[in-house]
C-alpha cells in the first residue's frame, strides 16, 4: 500500500487581529511531522496557500524550509502547487534547489502552469501520477478579449481551464499508463461550503474571478486533491470522482471557529484501488466568539475551559445596552481566570427604532440642537449601547466638562 497525505492551505506567516500565529503553526507542523511518521506516509501533496502574503516573514520561511527538511529526512516525497496567497515567483525561486530534498515545487506562473509528476515506491516503481495545477488566474490560461461581459468571461475562462486539467491529464496517462492519476488544484468549485460565507473580506475571494463546476475535471482523475476552500469537504460529481478539500490545519478567522480541522490519507491498494480516510487535527488555541448581553456573555465565560496548549483568542459582541465599565472590568478579569485573551470587543444593538439626532432635533427657530447639548451626548451614549445606569453615571461628568467649556469660552 502507498500512502499520500493531502493538506492546504496553511497560510503561514499569517497575522490575526495584529497577532502572529507563529506558534500554533509550528504546532501542527511538529504534529503533522509526527503524523507522517507514525502513518507510514510515502508522499505529501500541498494544494496551494502555503503563505498568507506573497512576501512572509523569515520566521514563516524557517517553518516551511524546517518541514520540508524534516520530509526529507524522513523519505518523503512532497509536492507543493502554489495558491492565490502564494507568491508564484517566490515560490518558484528554491524549486531547483528543494528538488534535491526530492520536493517538486509548481509555483504558478505564465510559463509553468502544471506538471506532471510521478510517485514512486520505495523500489522505484511508479505507483501513481499526478497533475499538479497551482492557482488558475483568467489571463493565465487564455488570451483575453477585448469587450467580454462577465457570463462570456466566465464560460471561457471555465473551458480554458477544463482544457489545461484535460491536456495534462492526457499527458500523464500516456506517460505513467496503468497507474491511478491524481490531481491537485487550488480554486472555488462551485457548492462548495464556506466558513466565512458572512465575513465582509472572505479570504477564499482573494484573486477569485468565478467558481469551477464539479464535472470540469474528468472521471478519470482518481482523487483531487484541492485547496483554496478552508472548511474540509467532499465536493459532489456525476462520475463520483472524489473532489476533497483538505481545508485549513488551523483556524484563519472566528468564522471557522467551529471547524473541525483535519488532513486526508490516500491509500492506493495493489489493485489500484484508491480510498481516503481524515484524520483529526488537534487544536492547539481556539477561536471562541461570546455574544449575548452582559449577563449571558459573563456566563458563557465562566462556563468555558481552555485546555489547549496556548489561550483562547476572543471576540465579545455585545447585544444589549450596558455599562460598559463594570463590563469590560468583569470580562478582563475572566480573561485572566480561564486563559482567555480578547482580541475585538464589538457592539451588535438594534438601533433602528431610536431616533437619530437629525430626526430628533429637527432644528428651527424654536428647536436648536445646540440648545440641548446634554439630550445629543443621551442620544449618542444610546447609539453606542450604554445603558441607562451607566448613562446616569456619564452624566454628571459630561456636565461638568460642558460648565467649564461655558465658562471658558
């Protein structure tokens, strides 16, 4: 049996909230290196996304490097492909030079768009093929046209696409005949689930012209191995050809906070039967979100326990007015307690029936705004989720501050 391990997605170097995920990177990576190992794994394919910005920092290059190393050591094999996050050139730049660490590397660029790559056993025997694909952008794969409306571009750059996967995977099966062909690619497949359907900046949307249907890849691939979608999943298509996404080893935002997080084992039999199983990521620093009123917040915290390795990461939403001093005060000192730390405190409050200062100080001869400074601060103390007992509490130094600007001025 040859045993492949399918992971994406990585984002390394990633910062979250101003913080860096350095450690919990290097966790799963020490896990995953452990994983390797204790499995038995022959080869590692990474579908795309293995940085988060196309310039990462020198502590997400030693991580890289430090797995690939250790890959090695180990014997072996991993392919990498490229994804929108990727920088193709960057990636491109040690391809060379990793080849010695047996790491075949498909960045992505105009000139470099596929390969296609064999795996072999320990006795060098081809076991399996495979058409790894970085990340497809529209002017990559054809020549665009001048005047193209947004349907016309889609249904050409999903042809185009079609086309390549098709091509290569013709050129694998005429080289490597016999053997089960894999394939790798990092794009949005359309059905496909995402976590973070409701963020205003989706990361999956990064460089994203359109989704691909399902049945653009033949059923003649045994597997594709995908990356770019960060909620782990079996895509849907007519042949049954299986179409999974790793999904991300870590959680990238509160929206994948309920994630479960995992890689994929690909098993090819002697018969050439190819089967997958997932296996578990363990997390080592949730991403929590405790939204409610004050009350239901304070005892959702209370109610947590932390037992991973490194603290919570957390985002309160405030639903009701409170006072938010004895508020914030209460939710530090939890913080501390249970191993928490809060990263963004927002304010969620249905506003809409209070008036707005324009609708409530309708100004005219007899009704100036500014004859009513006090009932404006009211008004905005409101708006931003005080409630009335820390408004009362607001209230006597807000006129003090406006006595003296008076009697300044």
């Amino acid at each position: 049996m040859y045993r492949i391990l399918h992971t994406a997605d990585w984002h390394l170097g990633q910062t979250f909230k101003s913080k860096s995920r350095i450690e919990e990177h290097q966790l799963f990576i020490d896990w995953l290196l452990q994983t390797m190992e204790n499995e038995n794994i022959d080869a590692v394919l990474i579908a795309g996304d293995i940085f988060d910005v196309f310039n990462p920092s020198i502590e997400a290059l030693d991580v890289y490097h430090h797995f690939l190393a250790e890959a090695f050591r180990l014997g072996i094999q991993v392919i990498v492909t490229g994804g929108n996050h990727d920088s193709a050139a960057r990636l491109n730049s040690t391809s060379g030079l990793l080849q010695w660490l047996n790491v075949q590397v498909v960045g992505g660029d105009a000139q470099a768009l596929g390969r296609v790559i064999p795996l072999k056993n320990k006795e060098h025997t081809t076991v399996a093929a495979v058409v790894a694909v970085p990340y497809l952008r529209d002017g990559d794969v054809r020549a665009l046209g001048m005047g193209e409306g947004v349907l016309e571009a889609h249904q050409l750059f999903t042809q185009s696409v079609q086309q390549h996967y098709q091509q290569l995977l013709l050129q694998a099966q005429t080289q490597y005949p016999n053997v089960p062909i894999l394939g790798m690619a990092h794009l949005y497949i359309t059905g496909s689930s995402t976590s973070d359907a409701q963020s205003s900046t989706p990361m999956h949307q990064v460089g994203t012209l359109t989704t691909i249907a399902a049945n653009c890849f033949s059923s003649d691939f045994a597997y594709l191995a995908l990356g770019h979608i960060h909620k782990p999943q079996i895509l849907q298509h007519p042949a049954g050809t299986v179409l999974k996404y790793a999904g991300s080893p870590i959680p990238l935002s509160f929206s994948e906070r309920t994630d479960a997080k995992e890689v994929t084992i690909i098993h090819i039999e002697s018969d050439n039967a190819v089967q997958h199983t997932a296996i578990s990521v363990p997390l080592s620093r949730p991403l929590v979100r405790f939204k409610g009123s004050h009350s239901e917040i304070l005892h959702a915290m209370e109610s947590f326990d932390n037992n991973t390795p490194l603290p919570a990461w957390v985002e309160i939403i405030v639903t009701e007015p409170t006072d938010f001093v004895a508020f914030n005060t209460h939710i530090s000192n939890l913080a501390k307690e249970k191993n928490l730390e809060i990263l963004e405190r927002t304010i969620q409050i249905n506003t809409t029936n209070q008036p707005t200062i324009r609708e409530a100080f309708i100004a005219d001869y007899d009704n100036n705004p500014l004859n009513d400074v006090t009932a404006i601060f009211k008004l905005r103390c409101q708006k931003n989720g005080l409630n009335e007992a820390a408004i009362d509490q607001l209230l006597p130094l807000f006129e003090e501050t406006l006595q003296r600007l008076k009697t300044t001025f």
